[in-house]
C-alpha cells in the first residue's frame, strides 16, 4: 500500500506536474491519461510477458519486440519528466496507432488489428478531443478502404491482403468505422454537457467565494464600527461627566447658600435639577460600563454552581427582602469570561426578583441543558412577565417598560446581550405576562477555537 502511494505521488509528479485543480475539461482529460498510464504500466505485463513469450515461439520476432517496446514506451511516459503533458499523449496515441498497424500489416491479424484501431480512436477522444478522434477515424478509413481496393486489384502483395474477399473486408471495415464515429459523438454529446456542467460549477464557485469574502470583509467592517461606538460611547459618558459634577455641585451649593433667599418653588426646581443630575449620572456609568464589557476580558474555567452561590450572598439582602428563592441544579463547570458571566446571571437574578408580582413568592429557577456546540441556560421566575411585542426590544441600551413602578436604567437586559455575544451565543425570552419569563441564553463551548480565528 506504501509503495502503490509513492508510485501514484511519482508519477502525478511526473505527468501531471504542479497542475492545479483548475476546473475545466481538459484538467480531466490529463487526469484519465495519469489514470490510464498509472494502471496500463502495473498490469500491461500480464498482457505483455505472453505476448513476448508467444511471438517468439511462433517465430513473429517484430511483434516480440513490439511487446518490448510497448513497456519500454509506458516506463518513458511515467517516469521521465521534462515532456509536456500533451506530448506524452500523443506518444502514447502514436504507439497504439503503430501497433495497430503493425499487427494488421505485418502479422495480418486483422481482428487484434481492428481492435486496437478501434481503441485508439476512444483512448485519442477520452484524453484529447474529438476533432482529433474524427482525424485519425478518417486516417483509418482511408487506409482501411486502401487496403479494400488492393483486395480487389491487387496493387501490392500485402499479407492483409492474401486470400480475403473484398465483400467481406468492407462489411467488417465499415462496421469498424461507423462504431467509432457514433461512440466519438456519442462522448462529444457528453462531453459537452459535462463541460458546461463544469463551467457553471466553476462561476458558482467564484460567485461563493467573492460572497464569503464580501460577508468577511463586511463582517470586519462591522466589528471597526462596534468598536468605534463603543469608544464613542465611552468618551461621551466620560466627557459628560465633568460638566454634570460641576453642575450637581453649583446646585447643591446655591441650595445650602440661598436656601433662604430663593422662594419655595425655586428650591423645588433646583431639587429636581439635582434629583435629575444624579439619574444621569447614574445613566452615564451605567453607559460607561456597558462600553467596557468584554476589554480586558480573561478566560478561564470555573463552576457557574459556585458563582451563582456567591451572588446568593452578593444579592442576600435583596433575596432576603423580598423572601425570594433561588433555586439550582446540576450547574456545570464551563470556561468563559468569569467577571462578565456572574454579571450576566446577576443581572438576570436580580431583574427576577425585581419585576415580582405583588401577591406571589418569588421563585428564580436557574437550569443548564448541555448540547453538541453550546451550553443552554435557562433563568426562570414567576414574576410580571413580558408582553410578546417587547421581546426583542428590551435588550436594547435604555429599552425599559414599567419606567414609573420600577426603578432601573434600561441597561441590564443590554449588558446581558453583549456578554452573551462575547461568549458566542444568543440571549431571548420567552414569557407570558401575568405568569412569569424564562431567559435563555448559549455560551459556545468551542469559545477558544473562535477566539483563535478571530
Ligand atoms: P432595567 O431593569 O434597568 O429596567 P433591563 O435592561 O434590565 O433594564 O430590562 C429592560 C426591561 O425589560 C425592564 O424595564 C423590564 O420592563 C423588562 N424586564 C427585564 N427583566 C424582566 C423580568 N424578569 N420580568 C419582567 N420584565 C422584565
């Protein structure tokens, strides 16, 4: 098997050279030629040894060394390298045509003959072209009718034409040719379609990659703009912030100097400005954070069983006020990005139990499923739920429904988002208001690989 490989990877070499899989018709054609060389060469010695070995018993030495030869042309045409492909073609075409003659003039073998005329023309249509095939069948008709008329008159003593009958003659010869040219068309036809066929699959194929180079390209194009917003997002949070420091200060200071001096509904307003300043200020680190997710972002493995212990007691004075239950399972060890994941699950947690309804116990229900690429994870609670038409929008940054009963920012549900998709998943909902929501969401477990390629 070793040595059936290197000799298929020598004489690729040599009669193919570096030749590309360029999809066309004649890459085929070279590729049978290799084909009809690579097992001519291995098993033309059982045709060839008894070939030899029979010539020289009935004393037909030119047909032993044709035999000889025949070897010796198959050893030229796999082993030695500096000829051109087709050169090597019309080698082994020339060769068949001799022996072809060979056996019907010299040894007057007309049916091995025949045959091998016949077989020439195939071979010459199969690794060449069929213009060259109809060539060498009309060569062969005007030979073959040559040899008819000589029959008949007697122009020169050939062997082929002792004691055959010219009726004969031109019944098998024509049988011979008409054969030939209905089997050349016949794979014309054929060949024809095969090389549209090949032609369409080939622009297909570049029609496929230019699209997968234009969705990379565009997919890069994508991730230049993410990150200029998230640093445009990042400077405005952070640029805003000074102004409104020195506008909180300026309206604490007029309210603790002039308190006395301002009427009534003065110091109202000014206790709105500064109620206001510190909710976007609020809303500015909340922007400034959700800008932040994913820089500097470690890898690692760690128990989501163990993190979601911790956050029990992060969160303990919001589960104890409220007499919530977390409740867990067969949490799995993954690896991921541990500070950004425990942010997910505690904004999630704390949403749970944050959109309670007033008369039910809360019940946060956090479940793993393991699947062939991701990992599933479900947070489930038995709050207000979400109306169907808001699914979607609630990840999106300041998207928020129940602005006046609870208090939030509308940055939560966006954080999980970008977390998620920094982990190679996707987060939704599915929820029926006045009975609960389930968020889910998939963490790729090939996320290192996809890190690598990115
Ligand atoms: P925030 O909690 O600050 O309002 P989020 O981005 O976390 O912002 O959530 C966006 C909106 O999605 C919330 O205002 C709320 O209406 C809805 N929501 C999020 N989690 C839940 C939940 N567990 N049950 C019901 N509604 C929810």
């Amino acid at each position: 098997m070793k040595y059936w490989g290197e000799y298929k990877i020598r004489l690729a070499k040599t009669i193919l050279g570096q030749q590309k899989a360029i999809q066309n018709l004649s890459y085929y054609r070279n590729q049978l030629f290799y084909y009809i060389v690579l097992y001519t060469l291995v098993f033309s010695p059982i045709a060839i040894v008894p070939g030899i070995f029979a010539s020289y018993q009935t004393g037909f030495i030119n047909l032993a060394i044709l035999n000889a030869l025949t070897f010796l042309i198959l050893l030229v045409l796999a082993f030695i390298k500096p000829i051109k492909i087709e050169t090597r073609k019309l080698i082994l075409v020339s060769f068949l045509f001799i022996i072809s003659w060979t056996l019907l003039f010299e040894l007057k073998l007309e049916g091995p003959g025949l045959m091998y005329l016949f077989t020439v023309t195939i071979v010459t249509c199969l690794i060449h072209s069929g213009k060259v095939a109809y060539l060498l069948i009309l060569i062969n008709s005007i030979i073959l009718s040559l040899i008819g008329l000589n029959i008949e008159f007697q122009w020169l003593s050939l062997a082929i034409s002792e004691g055959q009958s010219i009726t004969t003659w031109f019944g098998v010869v024509v049988n011979l040719i008409f054969l030939s040219i209905i089997i050349v068309a016949c794979f014309e036809v054929i060949f024809k379609k095969l090389e549209k066929i090949i032609i369409q699959q080939r622009q297909l194929n570049e029609i496929v990659n230019q699209d997968n180079q234009k969705m990379l390209d565009a997919q890069k194009v994508l991730k230049e703009k993410n990150e200029e917003l998230n640093q445009f997002a990042h400077t405005i949070a952070h640029d805003l912030k000074e102004p409104l420091r020195s506008m909180q200060a300026f309206a604490h200071l007029t309210i603790s100097k002039y308190k006395e001096s301002i009427p009534e509904k003065g110091q109202e307003f000014l206790t709105h400005i500064q109620t206001s300043s510190e909710r976007m200020a609020l809303l500015l680190d909340s922007l400034l954070n959700y800008a932040q997710i994913g820089k500097g972002k470690q890898m690692s493995a760690f128990s989501v069983k163990e993190l979601v212990k911790e956050l029990e007691r992060d969160l303990s004075q919001l589960i104890e006020e409220n007499e919530a239950k977390v409740i867990y399972n067969g949490l799995p060890e993954i690896v991921g990005y541990e500070i950004e994941f425990k942010q997910l699950l505690q904004n999630l947690i704390a949403n749970a139990i944050k959109f309670k309804k007033d008369e039910e116990d809360i019940e946060v229900k956090i479940e793993a499923n393991e699947k062939d690429q991701h990992w599933e994870f479900l947070v489930a609670d038995n709050g207000i739920g979400i109306d169907p038409k808001y699914k979607e929008k609630i990840f999106t940054i300041f998207h928020r429904l129940h602005k006046d009963k609870f208090p939030g920012t509308g940055l939560g549900l966006a954080n999980c988002k970008k977390i998620v998709e920094i982990h190679g998943g996707k987060i939704w909902v599915d929820s029926e208001p006045e009975v609960g929501s389930t968020f889910i969401f998939t963490i790729s477990k090939n996320l290192e690989n996809s890190v690598k390629n990115e």
